[in-house]
C-alpha cells in the first residue's frame, strides 16, 4: 500500500515539472487587469461631498432625525436646524434659523424621495409652496433655497 502511495506521489511530481514544448518566442505575453484602489464615484457626487440626487441616498438621508445647516445670503454665513421624521415618501419636520429650533421662525420642510425635491412652506403647519431640486446623502442634504437665493447644506447631528 505504501508503494503505491509514492507512485503516484512521485508521478505527479514528474508530470508537474515536464519540460515546455512551445518555443520561446512562441509565447504570447497577457496583460494584467488595471487596478483601481479608489471606490467608485456615483454619478453626480464628485465635487458635491459624494451627496447625489438618486432615490436611495434620498432615504438615506431620511433615516436621520437631526440636522444642523449653513448657507450664505447676503455674503453672510446663516445657520438654521432642521428636525425630520420619516414619512414617505420621504421625511418631513421643520427647519429653522438658528442653532436651537425656534417654533415661531420655523417653516414647513418636506423631502420628497420619489422625486428627489427638498419642498418649504411658509409655516410648520403650511402645505410646502416651494419645491426645489436637492441632493443627498446617508449624512447630509443640500438645497438651493429659491426664497432666499442661497444653497443650504444641512449636515445630521
């Protein structure tokens, strides 16, 4: 039984080393793949923090509840605060300027996933008037306020 064991390990040690029968010049050379270390880039995210208008960053952002914003009007920088609560299709809650959520300055804000829009209305309770095209992502959403004229980047907490 031994003998038979070696046999076959020393037959495939020979067929393992055989001699090469193409000549060398003969031999093709095969390029290998590129390599890329770097993760893909979504469309529209580069350049814009990796925040995009595609449905499932849109929900992603949703699963947030808290956000601290900034824009610029009038060459000043302003602060607002954005409370959300999921509820499709998308989110809504309230934004406000200000570091702490003031009730009586806040507007209604909604976001809408199925069409990617970032919707104000002019109180909490008020219907959104103005719907504006936004971009998201699992950490952040970004909107240019018509009423004000400014891009608001809203960051969660």
């Amino acid at each position: 039984m031994k003998a038979v064991a070696v046999m076959l390990f020393a037959g495939f040690a020979v067929s393992a080393c055989a001699a090469e029968t193409a000549p060398t010049s003969e031999r093709k050379s095969v390029e290998q793949p590129a390599t890329n270390t770097d993760p893909p880039v979504p469309p529209g995210a580069a350049g814009n923090d990796g925040r995009t208008d595609s449905e499932s960053s849109c929900f992603a952002t949703c699963s947030n509840v808290s956000f601290s914003c900034k824009g610029q009007q009038g060459g000043q920088s302003v602060v607002f605060t954005a409370q959300m609560a999921y509820e499709m299709p998308g989110c809504k809650g309230t934004f406000s300027q200000g570091v702490t959520p003031d009730p009586e300055k806040a507007v209604n804000l909604a976001i809408d996933c199925s069409t990617r829009k970032v919707c104000l209305g002019a109180t909490p309770d008020a219907a959104p008037t103005s719907c504006v095209q936004g971009t998201f992502s699992a950490f952040s959403f970004s909107f240019t306020n018509d009423a004000a004229g400014q891009n608001v980047v809203c960051t969660r907490d």
